[in-house]
C-alpha cells in the first residue's frame, strides 16, 4: 500500500463551526477500515493511504490516484474529530522528512 503523509490545517478553527470532512469534498459516506478494492466515485483500484500529522498514528483517510477522491477510514464524527485535533498541531515543511517540493497543499 503506498502511504502519503500531509498537514491539514484549518486558518481560526476554534471561531468558525464548520465540517471538516464537508471541506475536504468527501461525499461518499461509507467506511473503509481497510484499504478499499476500489474508488467509490470513480471505481479505479490506485488507492493510497493518507496519513495526517497529528491525527493520530496510521492512515487516517483513502486517497484515489486517479481522480483524487478522499474516502472515509473511521465515521465522519471520528474523522472530525481527529481533523480537530490535527488542525491544532503546528509544524514547519522544512522540518519533514522530504523535500519540501513533495508537499501537497489539500486546503
């Protein structure tokens, strides 16, 4: 399985009520605990985990290569949860393991 790692951030979280997992498009509201056979939107097998600093350890949401639909791993209320907590966390792109060229920006 290809894993990627990325910073969700969201600019004055604590003043705005909002969704994170309505912000980041996802509309299929099924869970994935496991890596899924195939894209629910698209139906193509080039899925990849997507692991979030500071959301806990492991893959927190699916990724499609192909049309770049985001998946569900946990339910949406766990998933708003742990975006909250990731959200919260700060840290610099120069300080990663990867040049910083790699970085893809989801916000």
């Amino acid at each position: 399985m290809k894993v990627m790692s990325v910073m969700f951030w969201k600019d004055d979280v604590i003043n705005k009520r909002t969704s994170f997992v309505k912000d980041l498009g996802i509309t299929c509201n099924k869970v994935f605990r496991e890596i899924p056979d195939g894209c629910a939107y698209c139906g193509k097998n080039h899925i990849r985990g997507v692991e979030i600093y500071g959301a806990g350890i492991g893959v927190s949401l699916w990724l499609c290569d192909d049309c770049e639909g985001l998946l569900l791993r946990y339910s949406k209320s766990t998933t708003e949860k742990r975006l909250l907590k990731a959200s919260q966390v700060y840290t610099a792109p120069q300080d990663w393991e990867h040049d910083v060229g790699d970085v893809i920006d989801l916000n």
